[in-house]
C-alpha cells in the first residue's frame, strides 16, 4: 500500500464515507489490485487502480450488473482489433458524442442505471442487423 493515496469516496446511495478495504472481504481472496472503497450497509463497491483511484463510482448490485453488461456490449466493439487500444479510444469519444457527454464523464464505471441503457443503443446504431 505504499504508493495507494486513498480517497474520500462517498456512497451515492445513502452519503456516507466508505470504507477502503481489502476485497477478499467480498470473495475469499484479492482480486484485480485488491482493494476496494465499500459501503457495505448500502451494498455499494467499486474496485480501484493500484494508485488507489476508483474505477469509477460505488455500485450496488443492480448497478454493477448493468455496468457489467454494458461493458460486455462496449468491449465486442474493440476487443480482437489489431490496434485495441486506439479503438478503444476512439469508440469511447464517439460514445461520448452520442451520449452528449464529455468525454472525461464517458466511462461505464461511471454510469448510471439509464447510461448503461445507452451503451446498448449505442452498439446497435453502431450495428443496426445485430
């Protein structure tokens, strides 16, 4: 933990601070950079890089679950491309165009409920026959 600076993170749910902790808490073992911020009466998490900023904000399970299918829609778009990561960057600024988003807000971690709705209308104007 010694280059971690740990945030203030709110939970969007009920505003309390949550806890920075360990994620074995949630499944028995780290996983990913192994840290979480967490508001477990709210149920809410999100994980964190290993400078301990958060991926984006604190999700309970609805959110997570839609987060998660949102980014299974988004990745089919760059993932396997020669260039992944320049697609990426480039399907992220056009679904922040579509969005009508700053690019910097444009991040699934980030997401609402309705926002997650987006990404799948967002693949399909993409590709309409799918």
């Amino acid at each position: 933990m010694n280059n971690i600076h740990i945030r203030k993170v709110r939970c969007p749910y009920c505003k309390k601070q949550t806890l920075f902790q360990s994620n074995d808490v949630l499944y028995g073992f780290k996983v990913g950079t192994g840290w979480i911020y967490r508001c477990a009466p709210c149920d809410a998490y999100v994980g964190c890089h290993k400078n301990g900023r958060p991926y984006g904000t604190p999700a309970n399970k609805e959110l997570r679950n839609a987060r998660i299918a949102a980014h299974t829609t988004f990745d089919k778009l760059w993932i396997g491309s020669d260039d992944a990561k320049a697609e990426r960057s480039m399907y992220y600024r056009q679904l922040a165009t579509f969005m009508k988003k700053p690019l910097e807000k444009t991040h699934i971690g980030m997401f609402s409920l309705e926002e997650c709705k987006k990404v799948e209308e967002f693949y399909h104007y993409l590709y309409p026959n799918e």
